[in-house]
C-alpha cells in the first residue's frame, strides 16, 4: 500500500488550520453567550444566543439538516433536533449550551484520538523516501522505489536504511528502535545484513540491495499497520451497526414521548418535549461509539511500538483469552545456528592440534556445522587439506600433514573401520591416522531471552508453555529442560504441528502458537492467535495474526497483558456508560434533569471514556 508523505503533511496543515478556525469561533461563541445575559441587551438576547449557536456550531447544524432530509440518523441529527426543538420552544440558553458542551467534548475527543494516530504516523515514518544510488563510481539521490536488488548504496551517518541491504564495505552502529522497539545500538560491519528503517549513527556504509523497496522491512511493516487499522473487529463492527439502528430507534422513542403524554392529559406539549430532548440527548452512544475503537486503535498503537504488529483490532480479543503458548523450537526458541557446547582431546593427542585439524576441515563446509567452528578462527592455525571430500550424512575425509584425517558422526567412522564402541551417538569425532584424536559436541543457539520467557508467561497468567518440533526427542528435551518448559512433542512433521495445536485446542486451551513463518503457515493460522518471528522475512504474506517485529519473544508476555487491559477497558467503558445514561434518563423522564444537564453527562462520560481508554499508552 502506497504512502504519499507529502499529501498527508499537506492535509495535516489544513486540519492544523481548521482547528485553529473553529477554535477561535468557538470561543467567539462563548463571548456572545455571555453577553446575552446581560440585562442592557435583555431585547436583543435571542440574536446573541442565534449568534452563539451559528458560531459554535454551524457545521453540526448543516449536517444534521442534511441527514434528516436523506432519513440518515447518526449523531449529529440527535444533537441537531435537539439544538432546533429547544430554540424554537424559546430555551436560547439550553440550546445554547447543548451546542457549546458538544463542541467541548468534541475538541478533547479529537486531541485524544490525534495522540491514537501519532503513536501509528511514528510507525509508517520509518520509511525513507530517497536513497543514494552509487552508478560507475557516482553517487545520485534516486526515490527509493528506483532501487533494485543487485544495486549499490551508500548510507551517510544519520540517514536512515532505504531498502534492506547487505553491509560490504564500513563500520557503524544502528538505531533499530523503529523496528524492534528497543533503544539499544546494533554494530554493523562487512557482510552483515541491515534492515530498512534503522538510522545510520556514525561510519558511512556502503551496502549491496538484498530486497526492493516494496519487498523491504520498512514497507512491509507500513502494510501490516495499514491492515491492522482497517481490519476491523467484531466489537467495532458491532458498535457500527449498533448506531445505526440504535439512532432512529432513540427519535422514535422521543416522539412517543413529546405526543402520547400530553394526548393522555399529563401535563402540556413543552413540557414533555423538553422531557423527550433530554432522553434524545442522553440517550446519544457516543461515549460508546468513540471510547471502543479509540481503545482498540490504542492497543494497536501500543502494541507495535514495543516491536509486534497486530494484524487487525478483531486479534486482539483473541490475543487477551490466550492461555496457552506453543514455540516452534528452531529459528523461535533458538537462533537457528549451532554452537559449540564442548570439546574435548583424546588418547594423549594435543587440544590444540586437536581444535587446528576441525577447524581446517570445517572451514570450506557448506553443513551448519562449520558456522559454529568459523567463530574459533582468530584462535587457529589453518592446516593444508588435500584430498578433501565432504559425504553428506556422514562428515568430512581430507589429509593434513600426509596423514588421514576423518571428522564426522559414528556412521563416518564404521564406514572407514574405526572403532565405535563406548562412543556417543550425538558427538562428532576427530580421527587422526586410524586413532581417535577428539570430539566436539553442538547444540543450537538459545536466544538470550528465551531463558527467562516461561517466568515472564506465567507472570503474566500464562500456565501452559509447549515445545513443537520436528527435531529429534533427545535434543528437544535438551532445549526444553534448559527453558524449564515441561510439555514438549518432538519429530513432528508439520501436519503432525497441526493436529498437536488442535487437540491442545479440543481440551479447550485458548492457543497462541510461535513459529518462524516459513513452514508453519498452517499451525500460525490455525491456533487461535498465530505469532511469527518476522525480521528479514516475507513478513506481510505470513499466515499469522501478530508478527514480531524484533524477533524478541520476550515482547509476547507483556503484548498479551495489553490485550487484556484493552479488553478490561472496553467492559469498564460499556458498563460505565450504560449506567451513567439510564441515571439521566430516569431524571430527565421525572422532570429534573434539563437538556443541557443531558449534554453535560454525556460528554463527561465520554471524557472519562475516553481517558480510560487512552491509558492504555502508559502500558
């Protein structure tokens, strides 16, 4: 989805203009509400109070006319046969103050719903609109949608990322706040990945253009926030159909009771037409109407500046019933890379012979394992491989100082007739000359915070944390024992991820699945809130109802406690409201409470809706 910057700074200066416009006329208002109290003007005051409502209230009046002509009942027709009947019935200072009391409560609706958007607008402005495209050694700023993959950039301190990249040449450090929601700083260096959105702080980089502009970080993460806003929930559709038939109903009600009363013999026409513009106004949904989506938006907002997007308020009941959490392990609960866990010489050969051999014969490998041994190169010294082949499935053969080198899992050394008995299925031997010279053993990567995850789940009224993988039972529980996480189901094909996620679902667990987005599209979309881990990949195709922006799965235990105060919120503001109304309606049908007192709840309790429902940003 498209973004044109300049045209929404441009509509922004005229709304800052109108505000001003309509600010100054609301206050000229007042200023001829005030004088039409004063005795000197006593024959006169009736052209003050038409002048005060007209200049608080004349774009109100005109839609409001207009939509009792079109038959369209919404609020402003409510406000408006209320402003008319009681001028027309001679109550100047009760139309007056309905329409200067509604005003007052719109203005203060409209500063909060404007802190709702910036908290969206500081998302979507992560996008830069240029890049500086480097063409036979010249540099020229280009809109970024020119960029393409294969092309060279250079970044300058201060510049923010164009287009996801791959550093080749410069040292600097990253802001990626805008992405991962985190003010810590990211070093960069050569052939490092950098993701668009980050802001350049100090070095100069030139990178090579890895994704287009409308398939890069930052435009993905601008659809996906587009999208939340316009997915609409349940609870909003609700409130949009609900005006609509709510609205007429209200008029309806009001016209039975300016007629039938009188009719009967009970009292006279004006004063239960008065009585019936106290219910119209009283009855106005708006504290409703505008507190539900305004806490919804907010959640949204919330939510996606700590570093997860939400794909739609209709997610977030969803995301707030949640009592169980199942992680994909690889690429989720771990990094995806190996490590070395131990490493250890045998029969009196030397460690350090020992550790220069792997590493000379892992280096040139394409198996992950090599990534893991590449980290101990500034720790080595390379030997010359000759004859060096790698068996797929087994390990590595290659000689080093004219003699035989094996490195490889038990199955490499049965095939070359070595010994294995008292050797481990799960380390990988050296064997040096027909003896064996060591052994290594790798695990994967856990991420940092992933070892205190499960404590801040429960923390959080989380019981139930599960492990699904297709990796092998013994190094599942491995991982899941050092988390603390007791449920786990290991070799699981992906339908098998399926139907674990539906049985959870039959013992009626409320189920959030974790995953990568890469194989697990089915399991994301049918958990009942899916959740991929979203940096550099296809973030906006992903079958998932939130995505983590920041890869940090210790944002999920404090976005589900949002989710649940949002929804706590929504109670709180439905039921307040309710009760409020049906206090004034039962004084206004005795008589008590006039039309302007009317008005003057109703925007009290959206106020206070409306500051409830924004105190969802502190969270």
């Amino acid at each position: 989805m498209a973004h044109n910057c300049k045209a929404c700074g441009i509509d922004k200066e005229q709304e800052e203009k109108r505000e001003k416009t309509n600010l100054a006329l609301y206050l000229l208002s007042i200023i001829f509400f005030g004088i039409g109290f004063l005795p000197m003007v006593e024959k006169y005051q009736v052209i003050f109070y038409l002048i005060s409502v007209l200049l608080a209230g004349y774009d109100l009046l005109i839609d409001g006319i207009k939509n009792i002509f079109r038959f369209n009942f919404e609020e402003n027709t409510l406000m408006t046969i209320a402003i008319i009947a009681a001028f027309v019935l001679g109550e100047f200072p009760e139309s007056c103050l309905v329409i200067l009391l509604y005003k007052l409560g719109e203005m203060i609706e409209d500063k909060a719903q404007e802190r709702s958007q910036s908290n969206i607008e500081e998302i979507v402005s992560i996008k830069a609109e240029n890049a500086n495209l480097i063409v036979k050694e010249e540099t020229k700023v280009v809109p970024v949608e020119e960029v393409k993959v294969g092309d060279i950039i250079f970044i300058k301190p201060g510049e923010k990322v164009p287009v996801d990249s791959i550093v080749i040449k410069g040292n600097s450090s990253l802001d990626t706040s805008s992405l991962t929601g985190e003010s810590k700083e990211s070093a960069v260096q050569e052939g490092d990945t950098i993701l668009s959105g980050s802001i350049n702080l100090n070095g100069s980089l030139t990178a090579k253009v890895i994704r287009d502009s409308k398939n890069s970080t930052a435009s993905q993460i601008v659809d996906l926030v587009y999208q939340a806003t316009n997915n609409k929930g349940k609870a909003e559709k609700f409130i949009t159909k609900f005006s609509k038939i709510y609205t007429p109903v209200v008029i309806f009600i009001a016209v039975m009771i300016a007629i039938c009363p009188p009719l009967l013999g009970f009292l006279d026409f004006k004063t239960w037409v008065l009585r019936a513009l106290v219910f119209l106004v009283a009855s106005c949904p708006c504290s409703i109407v505008i507190s539900v989506p305004l806490a919804l938006f907010s959640c949204i907002g919330t939510i996606s500046k700590k570093g997860m997007i939400i794909k739609g308020t209709k997610h977030i009941e969803s995301l707030s019933k949640i009592d169980t959490i199942a992680f994909d392990k690889t690429g989720t609960l771990t990094t995806g890379k190996m490590v070395i866990k131990e490493m250890k010489d045998l029969n009196g050969f030397d460690s350090k012979k020992v550790l220069n051999h792997i590493y000379s014969l892992e280096k040139n490998s394409n198996h992950p394992i090599s990534t893991a041994i590449s980290k101990l190169s500034e720790t080595v010294e390379e030997k010359q491989v000759q004859n060096y082949l790698e068996i797929p499935g087994f390990g590595i053969v290659g000689e080093i100082d004219g003699k035989e080198n094996l490195l490889g899992n038990l199955k490499l050394l049965e095939k070359y007739q070595i010994s294995t008995k008292g050797l481990e299925q799960d380390k990988i031997y050296l064997v040096i000359d027909k003896q064996i010279a060591g052994y290594f053993q790798l695990q994967e990567e856990i991420r940092p915070e992933a070892k205190t995850i499960v404590k801040n789940l429960k923390e959080n009224g989380i019981e139930h944390v599960v492990m699904l993988t297709g990796d092998n039972k013994k190094q599942a529980e491995k991982i899941a024992k050092e988390l603390e996480i007791l449920e786990v189901y290991a070799s699981l094909l992906p339908n098998e991820k399926l139907e674990k996620i539906e049985e959870l679902k039959t013992k009626g667990r409320k189920v959030c699945f974790v995953g990568d987005g890469i194989n697990d599209s089915p399991v994301l979309a049918a958990s009942d809130f899916g959740i991929a881990m979203g940096a550099g990949a296809e973030i906006a195709a992903i079958s998932a109802d939130g995505v983590l922006i920041s890869n940090n799965i210790l944002k999920i235990p404090n976005s589900i406690k949002i989710a649940k105060q949002t929804m706590n919120i929504l109670k709180t503001n439905i039921i307040f409201s309710l009760i409020m109304k049906a206090i004034v309606l039962v004084l206004g049908s005795m008589g008590i409470a006039p039309v302007w007192s009317a008005v003057l709840a109703d925007v009290g309790v959206t106020l206070l809706t409306v500051l409830n429902s924004i105190r969802i940003f502190k969270k």
